[in-house]
C-alpha cells in the first residue's frame, strides 16, 4: 500500500508528489474543464451573460442568412427556417430585458443623489440614462405592439428604440474617453492595472461605435450595407459577451 501510495514522494511527510505526473495531468484537465463549466454556468445565470449569447447567436445566423451561406441546403430538400429562429431569439431578447427601466429609473435617481448636479459630467451621465429608459421602455412596447395590441404604430416605437439607443451609445462614447482620460493620469494605479483598464475602455468604445452604425438608421437618409451592420453587430456581441466573461469570479 504505501509503496505504491507514495510511489513518487521523495521525504516522508512530504504529500507534494504524492499522485504520478501523469494523474496530476488528468486532475488539472478535470478541473480545467470543470472551472469552464462553472464558469459558463455562473454566466449563463446572468441575464446580462444570456443576452450577450444570445446575441452572438442571433447575428451569426443574420449573416449567413444575408450571405446565403446555407443556400446549398436548400438544393437538397431541407427546410432552413433560419428567419423564424432569428425571431424567436429577438423575442426572447426583449423578455430577457424586459421591465429594465426600473433598473434605469433606479440609477438615474442614485446618480442624481450622489452627485453634483451642476457637474457637466453628471448632466451628460443623466442625458445618457435618460434616453438609456427611452430605449428600454420603447422595446417593452414594441414588443407588445408585436404580439398583443397589433393596432400600435410599430414602426414609430422601432424609431423610438433606436434612437434613444444611439443617443446614450454616443454619450457613452465621449464618457468613456473622458474616463480613458482620468485612467492615464492616475498616479496610483501600476502600468499593467492602467493598460488592462485603458484596453477595456477602447473595447467598450469600439462597441459602441459598432452599435452606433447599427442604430442610427432612425435616420432616414442613413442606410448601411446590411452585410457590414450585421457583422458590426457581431463584433459588439463579442465584446459584451467577453466583458461578461471578464467579469465572472
């Protein structure tokens, strides 16, 4: 027994070396990918983390739809019905936001208690939550509007959502530069936590901005190539689902 046991230890007492380097692989890829596990689990209970999934899903497949990736399915008989999941990934999408104007009604109030209210920075942080509800209630709505009272203007709370989602993006935008900005000139910050924080910054913004080219088509004489504002969308679900992910205890 204790030959074998301690087959590999050098001292007595000594339990470091205790199970072969061979079992010492096996355990750490067990807990390698039990850690994975754990971790998708803590993400996926999240709604912040179902959304971003969910995203990356839903954008994925408008691109193949958009670029008929699948087209030689249909040349064999099968049935692709790509467009209905998109669909019912959007509604679920909406649910999984749903009622997160309290959230943002919750914010703006706290912000407004917090901090100075002659502050040009708290005025533009109140903007940004303000038309942040805009978006958020008008998604609640159209979302009625498409599957209970058919008789809303649909459209018009579509041109509500997206441009209450433009306008906070792009103040969030100049925020976060400000942000970048405070980062660079703090003294008791190390150079690796500032370029850690400055790299999640620049990601941030680029996700707007990916956003930003997504949204803004409330206005009438914009109209980007549907392929490049599919894969924009994409982008920003990658950076918000990473965000999750970085995140995650």
């Amino acid at each position: 027994f204790f030959s074998s046991r301690r087959r590999h230890t050098i001292y007595i007492g000594d339990w470091s070396s205790d199970v072969c380097s061979a079992d010492l692989a096996k355990m750490c890829a067990g807990a390698a990918e039990w850690r994975v596990m754990e971790r998708s689990e803590v993400l996926l209970d999240r709604v912040e983390g179902r959304d971003k999934v969910l995203k990356v899903i839903a954008y994925i497949i408008r691109l193949v739809q958009h670029y008929e990736a699948l087209v030689w399915l249909r040349g064999k008989g099968v049935q692709v019905t790509l467009g209905e999941i998109d669909k019912a990934l959007g509604d679920c999408r909406m649910l999984l936001n749903h009622f997160k104007y309290v959230q943002t009604i919750s914010v703006f109030n706290k912000v407004l208690a917090t901090q100075p209210i002659r502050n040009p920075m708290t005025i533009l942080m109140l903007t940004r939550i303000a038309f942040w509800t805009l978006e958020v209630m008008c998604s609640d709505l159209s979302y009625y509007a498409k599957h209970a009272f058919h008789s809303w203007d649909a459209a018009l709370l579509a041109k509500g959502y997206k441009f209450g989602k433009s306008v906070q993006l792009t103040i969030h935008i100049f925020l976060e530069y400000c942000r970048m900005s405070r980062v660079k000139a703090d003294k008791t910050m190390s150079k690796e936590e500032k370029d850690a924080e400055i790299t999640d910054i620049k990601l941030e913004i680029i996700r707007c901005i990916m956003d930003c080219i997504i949204y803004y088509t409330w206005i009438e004489s914009y109209a980007p190539n549907k392929g490049f504002s599919h894969f924009c969308g994409l982008v920003s679900a990658a950076i918000g689902l990473r965000r999750q992910v970085m995140c995650l205890p």
